[in-house]
C-alpha cells in the first residue's frame, strides 16, 4: 500500500487545506497516538474533516486502485 500511499501524498503536496500522513502504529513511541484514535489493524485509514473533528472517521472503501 505504501507506493500508492506516496502517490497520494504528491497529488496533494502544497496543498494547504489538504494534508497526507501516515504513520506507524507497530514503534513504541506512536502506540498512545494510534490507541487515541482508535487504530486496532493496519492499514487502518481515517478521514479527518470539520465535520468529523478530532475523532475523525474510518474509512471503509474499497482498497484497490
């Protein structure tokens, strides 16, 4: 998944209202943020909007390009 994760990330480079980000739920130091939110299989993808707020929404779409 990770190519097509660095593919989106350039589509929306510089954008200012859009931001990409991934991170990794296995290393120690990110385990408090990924319990924060809720991430329990990987890849777990989320959408982070207004709407949504800090809880943001799963998102549960198809996973293929």
């Amino acid at each position: 998944m990770a190519p097509a994760w660095d593919e989106l990330e350039e589509h929306y480079a510089g954008q200012k209202k859009v931001v990409v980000g991934d991170v990794d739920c296995t290393a120690d130091r990110n385990k408090k943020l990924c319990e924060t939110h809720g991430v329990q299989s990987y890849p777990t993808i989320k959408i982070y909007t207004p709407e949504t707020g800090e809880e943001g929404e799963a998102y549960d779409g198809a996973r293929s390009r």
